[in-house]
C-alpha cells in the first residue's frame, strides 16, 4: 500500500521534472535554463530519497547529500561565471 | 570571544557528525572530535560565530523565529501556488529597498534567506544595511512601509539572537 | 564531405556493434566465480562491510595505487601547461555578502562531510575518491565566494606528498610485517564486524587517498582559478 | 529486465557522445560529447554486474552474506574509470585553452597542423 | 503511521508539480526563481518529513539532508537573482518599479 | 521500479541530446553535467551507490567546474 503511493508521487515528482525540462529546453536565456537546472535537481533529491525508502536502505541518503551538494555549487558556477565573477 | 565561537563550533559540529554516523559509539566519538577540532580551526579562523549570543532569552527568540519562519513559508506557498493555477498570471512585480538594523554578517544570512522564503519576495542585493528586494506583488515602494511590511516580523527575533 | 561520410561510416558501424551487442544481451541471475568468491570470503577475511571498498583497496590495490598516480600525472600537467601561458589575471567582480557568509559556513560543513565519507569508505558507499573530490567542491565553494582571494599551494603539496608516501608505506608495511603481500590489510587486528574500527587497515588506507585526492583535485582548481602565490610575488 | 533497458540507454548515449565529438567543430563541444560517451559506457559496465533482484554489496551483518548482491568488481572498475575520466577531461580542457591562447579560436578546422 | 507518511509523501510531489508548472508560466527570469525556489523547499520538507515517518530510524541523516535543502536553497537563488540583474535581463513589462536600477546610477 | 527506470533513462537521453544539439556552449556543459545527475539515478537502481556517489561527484560535479574554469579563460580574452 505504501509503496504503491511513494511509487505515484516518485512518477508524479518525475513528471514535473519533464515539465521543467520543457523550460530547460526553451531557455530563452541561460539564466532561465540555470533556474530550470535548480528545480530539476532538488526535485530529483526527493526521488532518491524515495527511492532509498523503497529499497529500505539507509545508506542511500548519503549519496543525496552528495547530489545536494553538486547541485547547489553547479548552479553557483554558472551564476557567478554569468555576473563576470569567477 | 574567540572562546565562545570555539566552543559553538566545536558543538555544532559534533552534533552533526554523530547524525551523519547514526551512532553514539566511542569510536564515533573519537574520530568525531578530531575532525571536528581541524574544522572549528575554518571558523574561528573566518569568525562567524562572533557574535552569536548564547543566554535564554536568545534561545525563545530562535524558536519564536523558527515558528514565524515555517508558517510564513507554508502561507507564501499558498500563495505562490494559488498565483501558479489561476487561469491567467496575475503578478505586480518591482524591485523595492529595505533597510535593516542588524549588523552581524550570520544575522543579516538569516535575514535574507527568512525574506528570499517567504510570501513573494527574493533577497536580489545586499549592499551594507540596504536589501534590495523583488516582490511579486509590491503594495508599495516607499521604504520605511516595505521595510516594515517585510523585515520587521523576523528582525525583531533576530536582534535578539545575533545583535 | 569525405569527413562527413567518413562521420557517418564510423556511427554506423559503431552503431551497428553495439545493436548486435544489445541483441544478444541478457540479464545475468548468478555471479561469475570471481566475484561470489569476493562477496562470500570478502567479509570474512577482511572485515570490510562494503565489498566494492574490499575490491578497490586491497584485491585490486595496485590499480588503486596507479590511478592515484594518473591523477597525480594530470594535475601536475594541468599546473605546467597552465604555467606556461599565464596571462595577467583580470579582476574579477566579488561575490555578494551573502555569499560570503554562507561560503564560510558551508565550507567547514563540506569539510566534515568529506571527511565522513572518506572514514566510512567500508561501510557505507563512498572513500577516499568521493571524499576528497567533496573537500575540493568546498574549495570550489570558497573560490566563487571570493575570487580574488590568493590561496598557496604550499600547505597543499605538503599534504599531498605526506599522504603518498603513507599510503606506499602502509602498502609496504602489509608485504614486509606479514609477509602476505603488498597492501594487505590484516596488520592490524580486523575489530569488529560492522564497527567504525574494523577491516584492519582500509580505513586509514582511504583517508590518506582521501587527503591526497582532496589537495590534488583542490590544487588543479586553484591552478585553474589563476591567482597563485608565485605570481604575486614577481 | 532493467538492465536490458540499462544497456539500451548505454549504448544510444554512445552514439550520442560520439556523434557530438565527431560533427561539432567546437572544441568545448567536442570534450562534452567525450564526457557523454564516458557516461555511456560506465552505464553499460554497470549493467553488465547487475543480477535480478540484486541489492548494493554493502553487507549490515555477516549472517547475510548469502543474499543476493549484485556483482562489485564492475563497479571497482568503473570507479576508477570515473576518476581517470576526470583526469583525462582537465588534460584536454588545459589543452584547450592553450590552444585558445595560440591562435585565438576554438574552431577545429582553424587548427591545421592537426589534419591529415 | 505508514499511511501518513506516504501521503505527505504525495502531498509533497503535488507541490513539486505546482512549481514545476511556476517555473513554466510565469514571465521573467526573477518570477521563475520565485515560484521555483519556494515551492521545491516546501516541497522537499514535505517529502523528507514524510520519509521520517515511514522509518523513523533515518530521522539524524534526514534532518541533515533538510537544514542543508533549507540554507542552500535561498542563497543559490540570490546569487542567480544577482546575476540576472548584473546582465540586465529583460523584465516582465508588468514591473513597476526597479529600485536597484536605480541606486546603480 | 521498471517504470522509474525507464523514466529516468529517457530523462538522461534528453539530456545528452541537448548537450549535444544546443549552439551555446555554456548550456551544453550544464546539460552535459545534468545528463551525469541523472545517470547517478539509474546507478541508485542498479544498486550501485559507490558508482552513483562517485558519478555525482566527480563525473558530474567536478568535471563541470572545471569546464567553467576553463571556459572562464577562453572569455577573458575575448573581452577583456
């Protein structure tokens, strides 16, 4: 049963992810893509926290950490390579 | 005062480290404070913990902060979505000043990031004791009104907590 | 046009390669004999919970040992080439108030996070690589933050070079003491299964590459960043 | 099941990458599509190792080593891979910028010592 | 408890969704940060809360996981908000007023 | 779990083909490097953490700094 529902919300949390990519793909300016870029991959930590839940595997959330961390920092780069800061 | 920073630092980080360990071991605990002596070295050296302050009275103005924090956030959520699912955008957007009391460099992080999460706002700029804001759906422009219409209702907590 | 038919000749055929490879591709249900012997002697024998960490730091060892000192090669040709055609640094516009306070907070946060997943390479996912990859985006971290900021090289090197010859000694310690070959890691008593101090000697081995990795990666993006020591003092 | 369809995606991200590093005439675009390619065949690797049902060989008592666990020397080895990839990839970003340096573009076809 | 935790679970995708379709539909750059910065926050603590529920052993990593999700968030989309206004990226012509413009001049 | 898996592989080939197709250069490393991200998932179900923390980390992380970087060089010549 709840699995059946974290497996509706992990497709449903993909779903939207394709619906970002849209925004990805269309741009117009890169900033536009960056933000894109940021809610992809936040949304994407949920679903690896979903998934750890559903292989009942702890360790899993490590390696969200992780994601979380490169995420942040990439959009930092591109943010400040933009404003001529790095 | 480097004292007080040090022992923050030194607490903040071993709490974090035994929740990423999940353990209360003695080797957890060992290897835990030595990592975490290297890593207040980081912060007493940059000096953020500075001015911190650590009597009770700042410890109600944190949690009177976090409880202000979480329902602003829940409220600018539905907020934001209700702007998001109505058939046609309705937004008034501008980019208006603020000015803030708060002079401690963690105060003022705090500050900004409450303001970037709440109702329709997003901290753009910072420069010295002036925040530039862009408000989804400004009422006003002039700055003593937006000053306290945004910052008040957190500023008055965190005074407290971080001078 | 010849290049681009040539293009398209090479897809084709590469293409083609891995159509048949797919084809006849199925999914395995038992393991090769070389690994069920890992997974079902790899415990036992080692201590280490994490079996990849097992293979990476002690049954294949040697490669480890060479890919620390590829990526030793690469950083230090990423440092020649860069030295060779240094360009006089613009500046470069500095980060919000914001960011540099969250860049000081964060990065000792980072540090401990590396230095987590380099601890507890054998038993949770993770090592020295990941570790050390983690404390070099917290140096990333502090660079964006302030981009102007000279940061030298010298304590970095002397890190890097310190953890190298541990490593090669702690290597040679398991083929001298007990004579069982080199980068064993019984010579120290295995502890507890499952523990913070257990499988002998693979933690301390993945710290040290975890250090090396961290001052090698940190010293390429210092390099790449372009404001080094040297070049201030000419 | 799973990693048939892993090998599947393996393989067109192959193509992908050595499409990309073989049409672009951007040298950046070049070491993207390098990077793809890589991405590509470490999933093929790992999908290789992968055992039906298996779960991660990180094992939490010693009473479970019976279990079925997918097969970590694929995983070894696409480890160091990743790492040497890194490695290779800084080599040829430096590379490129000296390029830059030298003659001022990016574009392939204006590098003529390195035609046929 | 299961069935809480998994319907905060969902409540949380649902969020994700909503501002997934913020980040399409709003006009300019600093409106997209908005919808996009807040929501997936919300959305976050909803999901990971809900996984504390299910196990309730996980709660020390996944508090870690949220303070970090919580800090990082809003300082990614200052810097961006920062870099959009440095580059002059086109406003939606619905703004009123751009203070920072200026106090620049 | 088939139809995560497929999801996901679709989401990572999306990815790849923009990073390949796009004209801009700085893009096309952000989609390279989001292409890594989601290959770090399928990693997750083919039950390899280590790989899937080692690709995000390195693969995808650090290899993208370190474009940025180097594309940081290439502009500062291009205008001043």
């Amino acid at each position: 049963m709840a699995d059946n529902i974290l497996l509706t919300a992990a497709v449903i949390s993909l779903l939207s992810i394709f619906i970002a990519l849209l925004r990805f793909i269309k741009g117009p300016s890169v900033l536009d893509r960056v933000v894109a870029f940021d809610v992809i991959s936040i949304i994407a930590i949920s679903v690896i926290a979903i998934l750890a839940y559903m292989f009942r595997r702890a360790i899993y959330i490590d390696v969200a950490l992780v994601y979380g961390l490169l995420s942040f920092l990439g959009v930092l780069v591109v943010a400040r390579y933009y404003e001529r800061g790095l | 005062m480097k004292f007080k920073a040090a022992v923050i630092a030194l607490f903040l980080g071993l709490l974090i480290w035994l929740g990423l360990n999940g353990s209360l071991g003695r080797e957890v605990l060992i290897t835990g404070i030595i990592v975490t002596v290297i890593t207040s070295f980081f912060y007493i050296g940059s000096g953020v913990f500075r001015d911190v302050h650590l009597t009770p009275r700042a410890l109600i103005a944190l949690i009177a902060w976090i409880i202000v924090f979480l329902i602003e956030l829940v409220k600018s959520n539905i907020d934001v979505m209700s702007r998001v699912v109505t058939p046609k955008v309705r937004i008034n957007p501008a980019i208006v000043q603020v000015k803030t009391k708060l002079r401690s460099r963690l105060g003022r992080l705090a500050l900004a990031n409450s303001i970037t999460l709440t109702p329709g706002t997003l901290t753009a700029d910072i420069v010295d004791d002036t925040l530039f804001i862009h408000w989804i759906d400004a009422s006003t422009v002039d700055i003593d009104e937006a000053t306290r219409k945004i910052v008040e209702k957190f500023e008055k907590h965190l005074e407290v907590l971080f001078g | 046009m010849v290049r681009k038919a040539f293009t398209l000749l090479m897809l084709i055929a590469v293409g083609m390669m891995l159509l048949g490879f797919v084809m006849n591709f199925t999914e395995k249900t038992a393991l090769p004999e070389v690994s069920s012997h890992y997974i079902e002697k790899g415990p036992a024998e080692l201590g280490s919970a994490n079996i990849v960490t097992a293979v990476v730091v002690t049954y294949r060892g040697l490669d480890t040992l060479g890919e620390v000192t590829i990526l030793f090669a690469a950083a230090a040709v990423v440092g020649l080439l860069n030295h060779l055609n240094r360009n006089e640094s613009s500046i470069r516009r500095e980060g919000s108030e914001l960011l540099n306070t969250a860049s000081t907070l964060l990065f000792p946060l980072i540090f401990l996070f590396g230095a987590y997943v380099f601890i507890n390479g054998h038993l949770s996912p993770g090592g020295g690589f990941q570790g050390g990859a983690i404390i070099a985006s917290g140096v990333v971290l502090t660079v964006l933050a302030n981009p102007n900021r000279k940061i030298g090289h010298r304590v970095l090197s002397i890190i890097e070079s310190l953890s190298g010859l541990i490593y090669v000694a702690l290597g040679a310690a398991g083929a001298l003491l007990i004579a069982n070959g080199f980068l064993d890691n019984r010579i120290i008593p295995l502890g507890e299964f499952g523990s913070l101090f257990s499988a002998g000697i693979i933690p301390v081995i993945y710290s040290v590459i975890g250090l090396k990795v961290g001052s090698e990666l940190s010293s390429v993006v210092i390099t790449l960043n372009g404001e080094t020591i040297e070049e201030d003092a000419k | 099941m799973i990693s048939t369809i892993a090998v599947s995606t393996g393989s067109l991200l192959v193509l992908i990458g050595l499409w990309g590093a073989l049409t672009n005439r951007d040298i950046i675009r070049m070491i993207v599509g390098f990077s793809i390619f890589d991405v590509g065949i470490h999933i093929i690797m790992i999908s290789i190792g992968y055992i039906s049902g298996g779960t991660a060989p990180i094992i939490s008592s010693l009473s479970e080593v019976g279990a079925s666990f997918v097969d970590p020397v694929p995983q070894a080895l696409v480890l160091t891979a990743i790492v040497i990839g890194l490695g290779i990839t800084a080599f040829m970003l430096t590379y490129a910028v000296n390029m830059y340096n030298k003659k001022g573009t990016l574009e392939i076809d204006k590098f003529e010592e390195l035609k046929w | 408890m299961e069935i809480v935790g998994s319907i905060l679970v969902l409540i949380g995708s649902l969020i994700f969704f909503l501002s997934a379709l913020g980040v399409i539909r709003m006009p300019d750059v600093y409106n997209r940060i908005q919808t996009g910065t807040k929501a997936t926050t919300l959305g976050t603590i909803f999901v990971l809360t809900g996984i504390a529920f299910l196990s309730p052993g996980w709660i020390p990593k996944l508090v870690i996981l949220l303070i970090f999700i919580i800090l990082t968030n809003p300082v990614s989309s200052h810097v961006v908000a920062r870099a959009a206004h440095f580059n002059k990226e086109p406003m939606s012509p619905l703004t009123t007023c751009d203070k920072m413009d200026e106090a620049e001049e | 779990m088939e139809i995560l898996f497929i999801i996901i592989s679709v989401l990572t080939i999306i990815m790849a083909l923009t990073a390949v197709i796009v004209k801009d250069r700085i893009v096309a490393v952000l989609a390279g490097g989001a292409a890594g991200l989601f290959a770090s998932i399928l990693f997750i179900i083919m039950a390899a953490p280590d790989v899937a923390m080692t690709e995000a980390a390195i693969g995808s992380g650090l290899t993208t700094f370190i474009f940025f970087f180097a594309l940081r060089k290439i502009r500062s010549k291009d205008n001043g």
